[in-house]
C-alpha cells in the first residue's frame, strides 16, 4: 500500500477526525482499516490488539509519507502560509479587484481577458496605480519602481486582491507590453533586480505548486483559456537565470498535455532533473515528485500520446527508460504499446528499455478496444472472469481508450459485452462519461455512434456539473452543439444560445423562464457571447423571467457581469429593466 498525498486543504481538524474514523474501523475489524494498520504501524500485531488514538494518528501521519503525527502537524504548519484558494468572483464595485481578475491568470472558472484589462485602463488610467500589486499586474514600470522606492518592504509581501506576492502578478499577468512604459516583463526584470524570490509561489488548494515560473509557461487541462505570458520564453529565462528551480512539476504537468516541447528545451539548459534546492519540492511532501521521478512522468505521458519527438528528447536526456510512472506504476514501453504506439515501443527497445509482456487482462483489454471479436470471445472461453477481473476503472478505462481512438468496431463490441455506456469513476480523469469527452473534442460522428449505442446526453459530469451539450460549447463544437439541442435542458438551451428550443421549451412550460439550476436563475446562462443574445433576452422577458433575480449568495446577473469586465453585457441587461 502506497503513501498518499494529503488531501486537498489539508486541516489538522479534518485528519484528528480522520484518525478517530480509523480507530473505530480498526476496533470494527474492517479489512481495509487493518490493512493500513498492517502496512503503516512498526508493530501492527501488538497495536491492533489495544488500538489507540495516538496508534491512528501514527498511521494516519505514516500513510501521507510522514513519521509521525508530529511531524504531520509540523508539515501543515510549515506549508499554510502557502496554502491558497482561487477568491470568488470580485465585487463589481472594486474597479481595481476586476482590473486584476482580467489582467491575471488564476487557474480558476474566472478567466483572464487582457483585452478587457486594457480597455478598463484606457477608460480609467488611474487603476494602475492603485497599488503595488495592480502596478505590477498591469506593468506599470514607472509606478512599480516608485512604490518600492518608497516602501522596500512591499518587494516580497503579499497583498492585493489575490494575495500574492508583487513578481507573481507580473508573471501570471496576461495583459501584453504596452509602449516602452508598460511591460509585465520589464516589471518583473525589476522586482527580481531589487531582490524578489524567483521561486515565490502558492499551493493551489493546498496541494499544487504553482511558482512564478509556471506562472510564465501557462497552460493546463483547460488549454485554451489558460494562455502562456505575452513574453513566456523571456520570463521563463529571466526567472531560471534568477534562480528559479528549473523542476517546476506544475509546469511539466501543464504542458504535457501537447506535442512542443519549447518549455523542456529550456528548462534542461538550466539543469531540469538534477537536483537545486527548490523549496516546492519538499513543500509538497509528495515521494511522486523528484527531479528524477518528475522526467519518468513526461517520459510515460509523451509515450502514451504518441509524442515521438518528446520521447526522443527525454531520451536523449538520458531518462530512465525502464523506471515506472509513480503515477501510473507503468513503463514507458508499457504506455506506448498498450497506446497502440508500436514505433515508440520499438525505439524504446532500441535505446534499452526492457520489453515487458502485457498482463492477461491488458492485452483483453487491447483485443476489446481493437475490435477483434473472435480474439475476445476466445479469450472469455478460457477466462470467463476477464470482465468481472478488470474491474469498474478497468472497464471504464477500456472504454474510454477506445473512444479516444475512435475505434468504432471496439466501441461497439466493449459495449456489447453489457459495459455501461454511461459510466464513471470519481476522482479520475474518468469522471465523465465517454460522450461528455466526444462531445468537447471526439466529433459529431462519435457523439451520433454513442448515442445510438444509448449514451445518455443528459447526464452531468462528477467534477464541474456540465452536460454532454455544455462540454460540446466549451470545445467549440458548434455542429454537436446544434445536433444536442434537440433534447437540451432549457439551462443548456440558454447557454447555446437555441432560441427555437428554449422557445418550444417555455411554450410548454412558461414558468421555466424564472427555473433555478444548482441556485442559480436562469437567466444566469445568458452566454455575453452568443450572437442572438438580445433576441433570447426579448424572449425571455416575454415568458416572464426575471432578469434582477439573485443567486445563492445574493449577487445578480449584472453584478456578476460587470464583475468579469463585461460592461457591453450589463448595459444590454439594464436597457431590457434589470438591476444590481
């Protein structure tokens, strides 16, 4: 039984209560809470026999990697300075807490939009020397310059609407140079000149380490709209020339997800892999990550997507091509057959990779997602338990292997062997189902093939609460969007802007128009974005809805608007009678 990392804003009140949960478990005679007794305790025969609460909290320490529960409570007082949350959508009223919000990115549903940044500081050009912290967000040179003159103590304080240190804002800025005055980049030339840490940064949630350096490369699972700094390569380079630890995980993780390999080039010129002295590292208290480790981890993601040029670049880093993920427990080689990746299999091989034999289960699992009938039924003739073996992840990961192929003939014959089409496995990447994915990025070809083979279009993810349709809009996918909204919700058909079905909708039912979905109006779905908006507003005013209705926490549709930058929005909704 592995460690495991701390969970998400860890409390010491939360993992008190967690070890009690434990003692009583272990005092009920529960397999699994014996089990971490029998992996975590020095002495688990003689400590289940008088099970404490000072035997749990040892376990509970040991099991998050650990000593023992002095020193969990000594980690959780050492890393909660950087412990930090996304805030909440900002009061409209604070002009310079929504200049922020547009000008950084913050890994959160807030996104930046530099181009409403700009346009507020061209309507209201005193915002940017509100603070420090908004100099520095806006790259006001000037002004930064001037404010640590005045107060040198500020260089490496946190503050400001998001809590950050000043280089932070600079290097999750997203508002591009301006003239010779206004530069995020020529900002942070300065903090670092002065003397900020290049390492600063936070722990997203508690349990990510989000530095300036990844601040500088951007990206992320939601890609399109988590850009990189105007001037990535410059302040990436800036920074590692400052110091900055070249084994930036979050970085490596946020980039892995596509074929350049820009980032990696850059980071091992400035020593990616070998040990510096970065405090992230030990902040994480997490064995998975290690310069070593973290390099293992890209070799198994760039083998498992078929990135050859990342394979060969790792390679040639000298990479350990037998080691195992920490996070899939695979092989490189293992990754990229079992991907169906057969030429980075070979050259793996080639360059010393041992050739590992598939499991029985694994190579069912091919047999299913490649579609070969006669290689399944045969193998289920000798092994009937090969389903029941793999297990809920296993048939859920077959599944979703085979829709990402788009192999067809798999998909219809791993579903055909009674797999649910609607599954899903919380805490995972599958926490979806395999429609919500083609819906986002899959085609309309694989959303018709899905839901004839009874996929079911109105279930919602675990994680973010969205629909197949609601996937479908944030990938762009307007031809499945318009196929979907045949059978959307009105929530959706607002969002999707389909006037004709929101219309049929309230045709049926005309006290939809003032409906609450999780707390929120409906009217909260208008999408600012949608080129019929103003005619889905007239009709919505006409079934009665109210458009100054509020949501959970009090705030209405124009609050929220005018929050996010988008005044063209609020002044639509006001014009048609609705209040903050």
């Amino acid at each position: 039984m592995p460690t495991r990392p701390l969970p998400n804003n860890p409390s010491l009140e939360h993992l008190r209560k967690d070890a009690k949960r434990l003692r009583a478990a272990v005092a009920a005679g529960a397999g699994d809470a014996l089990g971490m007794v029998k992996e975590f305790h020095p002495r688990p025969d003689r400590a289940v026999a008088h099970f404490t609460l000072a035997d749990a909290q040892l376990v509970t320490a040991r099991s998050y990697g650990l000593a023992n529960w002095a020193k969990l409570k000594q980690h959780l007082s050492d890393i909660e300075p950087f412990v930090w949350s996304p805030p909440a959508a900002p009061d409209s009223t604070s002009r310079f807490d929504v200049l922020v919000r547009l000008a950084c990115l913050t890994y959160s549903d807030f996104h930046p939009s530099p181009e409403k940044a700009r346009r507020m500081l061209a309507e209201e050009p005193e915002l940017a020397h509100t603070n420090l912290y908004v100099a520095a967000a806006v790259g006001e040179i000037v002004a930064v310059s001037a404010m640590l003159d005045h107060d040198r103590t500020l260089l490496n304080r946190k503050g400001g609407p998001l809590n950050w240190e000043p280089l932070l804002y600079a290097c999750y800025s997203r508002v591009e140079a301006a003239g010779t005055t206004q530069s995020t980049l020529d900002v942070a030339r300065l903090l670092l000149s002065r003397g900020a840490d290049p390492n600063a940064g936070f722990l997203l949630e508690g349990s990510y380490a989000f530095t300036a350096l990844t601040g500088a490369f951007g990206r992320g699972e939601d890609w399109p709209n988590q850009p990189p700094h105007s001037d990535c390569d410059a302040l990436a380079r800036l920074l590692l020339e400052g110091g900055a630890d070249p084994n930036d995980a979050q970085t490596l993780y946020n980039r892995h997800f596509r074929e350049n390999n820009d980032h990696l080039t850059l980071l091992f010129a400035y020593g990616l892999g070998h040990e510096k002295g970065g405090p992230w590292i030990k902040r994480l208290n997490d064995p998975l990550f290690n310069p070593a480790s973290l390099l293992v981890i890209e070799l198994c993601a760039a083998a498992q997507h078929g990135f050859f040029e990342r394979v060969n670049l790792l390679v040639e880093h000298r990479v350990d091509v037998n080691a195992r993920s920490r996070r899939t427990g695979r092989t490189p080689y293992e990754e990229a057959v079992r991907a169906g990746h057969h030429k980075i299999g070979d050259y793996l091989l080639q360059h010393g990779a041992t050739k590992v034999e598939l499991s029985p289960l694994e190579t069912f699992a091919l047999a299913c997602i490649g579609g070969r009938h006669d290689e399944v039924r045969a193998r289920l003739t000798a092994d009937p338990t090969l389903l029941e073996r793999l297990g809920h992840h296993g048939r859920m990961d077959m599944l979703h292997r085979a829709v990402e192929l788009k192999h067809h003939d798999g998909i219809r014959l791993i579903v055909g062997l009674g797999i649910d089409i609607n599954g899903m496995v919380p805490g995972t990447g599958m926490d979806r189902t395999v429609l919500h994915n083609a819906a986002a990025w899959g085609g309309l070809e694989m959303v018709k093939l899905l839901l004839a083979l009874g996929a079911d279009a109105t279930l919602r993810d675990l994680t973010y609460h969205g629909t197949a349709i609601g996937w479908a809009l944030y990938g762009k996918q307007r031809d499945v969007v318009d196929y979907l909204l045949a059978s959307a919700s009105i929530f959706d058909a607002v969002r999707a802007g389909g006037v004709e079905r929101v219309s049929a909708l309230l045709r049926d039912d005309p006290s939809l128009a003032n409906a609450r979905d999780e707390g929120k109006p409906l009217v909260f779905r208008l999408n600012p974005e949608d080129p019929r908006l103003e005619e889905m507003i007239r009709l919505l005013i006409a079934h009665g809805a109210n458009l100054s209705a509020r949501d959970e926490n009090g705030r209405s549709v124009v609050d929220l608007a005018l929050a996010h930058g988008l005044t063209d929005f609020a002044e639509m909704l006001r014009a048609s009678g609705a209040n903050m």
